[in-house]
C-alpha cells in the first residue's frame, strides 16, 4: 500500500513540470524540422547564388525551362544566350545548370580553403 501511494506522489510530482511536458517537444520537433527542412534548403539556396555569381561569358547552361544554351552576354539580372541559330534573352535566376560543352553535368568542384589561424 505505502509503496502504491509513493509512485503515485512521484508520478504527480514529475507531471506537472510545463518544461519536460510541453515546451521540450515542441523545442526537439522545431530543431528537427529546422535541421531536415529549412537548413538543406538553405544550403541549396546559396550554391545557386554562388553559381550564378560565378556565371561567365561562353559557359553552357541549362535554364528552368529547359532550353540549353552557351553564354554571350551577362547583364545585372539578364543574360543572352546563343541556342544555335537564335539568341534569347534570360532572366539571370532562372538558370538552374551548368553543363559542359559536350552537354554533360559539371562535376562540382570541391574548394580546399584552408583556415588561416
């Protein structure tokens, strides 16, 4: 009997925290979701700026509508492309690849920066 009633004590005692109850799993979802959702997609978000930062005259690219085709000219948001026998006019953003020149995937290019201390 008296050890019934001394798991009950503790039992109440240990649910009434609001911290160990409510507020650390919703703190452990929200890190989940920001280590599964929001950081890869962040991560991928600046790779592409970074490509399009680095965008030069004569790389061939691949743009979201699908059209390949080789850079002529880069303007502030808006690059020329030379498609074969025409020339379009491409919102800088929604270039999605780069390509090599026989049409097959740039492997990327690993950077080796060291840290100087």
């Amino acid at each position: 009997m008296q050890e019934s009633m001394l798991i009950a004590a503790t039992a109440a005692a240990g649910g009434s925290n609001i911290i160990t109850g409510l507020i650390l799993p919703f703190g452990a979802m929200a890190a989940i979701m920001y280590f599964l959702l929001i950081r890869p997609q962040q991560q991928q978000r600046k790779r592409h700026r970074e490509m399009l930062d680095n965008l030069k005259k004569n790389d061939w690219v691949i743009t979201s509508g699908g059209l390949i085709g080789r850079v002529t000219q880069i303007a502030d948001d808006e690059v020329r492309l030379n498609l074969g026998d025409s020339e379009v006019r491409v919102v800088r953003a929604m270039i999605v690849d780069l390509r090599n020149k026989d049409g097959s995937a740039r492997t990327p290019e690993k950077k080796t920066e060291e840290k100087k201390s």
